[in-house]
C-alpha cells in the first residue's frame, strides 16, 4: 500500500457549486456578511454536497477510534495505562460528554476498537470485531506496529469510512477514546512540522502535572529520533510513532475524502492523522472542518499547517470528539440559513451588466458627480 496514491483520487469540493452558492447568498434578504463565518459553512457545505440550495445534515454520525498506547506505562497520561476500555465503556453506557450529548442532539455513536489493550469478552462484539492488535508499541524505544499492522489499520478505517458513506452518513464527527494517543499524535505533528519535542508537548485530555509533563517530552523527543529517518513514507511513519487507532483514523480520513464525505475534526489525535493524511493527498483537507480549539500546542501546529480555523473555542479539554460535536449546531444552522432565508433579488438584479468596449454606463449607474470643494 502507498499513501500516495489518495493524491490521484481525492478531488476538492465542487469550485462551480460554491460559486453557484455564492451567488444565491447574494440573493437572500439578510445582507452578505450579517451572518459571518456561517455563510462560508453553508457555502463550504454546499460545495461538499453537489448542491445548491444545499441539503440539510440529516444523518451525522460520531465516529470514535479507541486504542491504548505503551507508552503510557511511562507515566504520560492522566489516565492510568491500559485503560482506554473503560473510556469505551462510559460512551456504551452513556455515561461520558460525547454519549450524553449525542442523546440530546440525537446523533447516533459508533465506537471502534483499533487497539484496545483489553480481553475482548469486555466490550460487545461489534466494537471489537475490528482490532488490529492488542495495544500498540512503546513508540520511545519501539515501533507502535509491524508494516503489516500499520496497513491492516490504514486499511480498516477505510473500511469503516465506506461503510458509513454506503449507510447514508452525510457528515461524520471523528474522536478518539485512548489512554497516551496524545503522545505518539503529538511526535507525528513535530515530525511532519519539523519542530521540537517542547514545542508540541501538552498536558493531554485527563491534564497531567510537571514531571508527568517532562516525562511526556522526553517521551516525545526519543520517539521522534525514530520518527524522522522514515518520514518520506506515511505508512512506515505511522508504525514507527503511531498506533492502530491513528492509522484507522488516517484511513479513515483518506477514504472519507475519496467518498466525498464531510468529516468534523475533534482535537489533537484526529488533527494528527488529518496532517499524515494531507501529506499523503494535499488535497484532502478541503473536505474537513475543525470542530474546536483543544488547547493542546500540537494540535495549534497542525490546524495551522493545514489552514484550518477552530469553529469553537471553549476550553474543553475532555477529547472523546465532544468538541467536534459541539461545533456540529454551528454547521447545522449554516445550512439551515443558506437553504431556508428567502430570495429577494432576482439574480439579473445584483449587478449592472457590463458594457461593451467603448460602450458608456447608463447614467443610473454612473457615480454621484459631487461639486468640488472650496
């Protein structure tokens, strides 16, 4: 498998689409820029869509991606461990922020075990039907995956992505559920942005206090002396300093793109596999949006690298892609004003139409001659 081949399949958003939304904004009784950054969403998402008017957000869907990372043995995380199953488990029983928000907003939540360090017979079938392997590599002193895992998870979220575009999913929130998946994000983001362990290294969803904090850089500054000698192949990167989730989360992202399927990015992991997954297919970004500001340095690095604007910043720091879904509204109302605010201009009414060469304007459209001033 060669990431570079998503290059040749992954097309932008529909330019004529956009200009044709542009043009209707125009048109509507609520002057162009009263609404403000929801009238590029609406214009974003018609151009997604193939639209105009466009359609509203009728079946949206959390996608989580849980694993558990070695090197959260190394004391780098708030969370003990191993422990990512019990993060799942909270989601399953509705007990977390991501499960309690989706039940008010009632958008349906699917969780994928990519590499949960846990007996099987503790989670339903249908989240653990997917794993890769048990837990991924401590990535300071070791590869997260064998190539042969790092493609079998590529090549899962893949899966996962067509089947959610088969079912009729028209925009996806993407999260993830790990213990330490911000550590390895983190290096891939250092990595790719040729930065310094201290730049990127934050103190994680759970938060963590200093010398967890030194330990998590140090962490990160090993792993990208492994990183960096195969940074020209994203596959070999993702086993070097990834995980199964990450790399589910990367295919995941690609294949999204392909399907022409909108994705809502929550923090810093998601960021990360969106950075592997636009230097595999530059052009694949246009097809995501960033649901919140996390606060994590890395995640700043990498949506910035990618010229992608937070919608929301509010200081949520719990990750599980409750973020994501917080900003889900914010597109929801956009599509909303760009579909049902009525027209009052005809489209011949918005402009004069320009004359011919040599051709005068009529005088109503001639600018106002004011008498100089004494």
């Amino acid at each position: 498998m060669n990431l570079d081949d998503f290059s040749d399949l992954i097309e932008r958003p529909d330019s004529g689409t956009r200009r044709d939304a542009e043009e209707r904004r125009r048109r509507l009784a609520v002057p162009p820029g009263a609404l403000g950054r929801l009238d590029e969403l609406g214009e974003w998402l018609s151009a997604a869509q193939g639209a105009v008017p466009v359609r509203p957000v009728e079946q949206p869907r959390v996608v989580l991606f849980a694993g558990d990372h070695g090197v959260a043995e190394l004391g780098v995380s708030g969370r003990p461990a191993g422990g990512a199953h019990q993060l799942v488990r909270a989601v399953l029983d509705g007990a977390s922020p991501v499960a309690a928000l989706a039940r008010r907003t009632g958008v349906p939540v699917r969780v994928v075990d990519a590499g949960l360090d846990c007996d099987p017979e503790l989670l339903p079938a249908d989240v653990v039907r997917h794993r890769v392997r048990r837990g991924s590599g401590r990535i300071d002193v070791e590869d997260a995956l064998t190539p042969e895992e790092a493609e079998q998870a590529v090549r899962l979220g893949m899966a996962i992505a067509d089947e959610e575009a088969d079912s009729g999913t028209d925009l996806v929130v993407l999260g993830d559920l790990s213990v330490g998946g911000t550590t390895p994000a983190s290096t891939l983001i250092a990595a790719l942005c040729g930065t310094d362990a201290s730049v990127v290294t934050g103190r994680g969803g759970a938060g963590i206090d200093d010398l967890a904090w030194m330990r998590k850089c140090a962490a990160i500054r090993d792993a990208l002396r492994r990183a960096r000698p195969v940074l020209g192949d994203q596959l070999e990167l993702l086993a070097a300093v990834g995980g199964a989730d990450l790399a589910a989360m990367t295919g995941f992202l690609l294949q999204s793109a392909v399907r022409r399927m909108p994705v809502i990015l929550d923090g810093v992991v998601s960021a990360a596999c969106a950075l592997v997954a636009q230097r595999a297919a530059f052009r694949a970004p246009d097809w995501w949006l960033a649901g919140h500001a996390s606060g994590e340095p890395a995640q700043a690095k990498a949506l910035d690298r990618m010229a992608l604007d937070p919608l929301l910043d509010h200081g949520v720091t719990v990750g599980e892609g409750t973020g994501a879904l917080l900003a889900l509204p914010l597109v929801r109302a956009a599509a909303a004003f760009a579909a049902d605010l009525p027209e009052t201009r005809r489209p011949e009414e918005n402009a004069p139409e320009a004359p011919e060469p040599g051709e005068k304007l009529p005088e109503e459209h001639l600018p106002e001659q004011r008498p100089a001033e004494d």
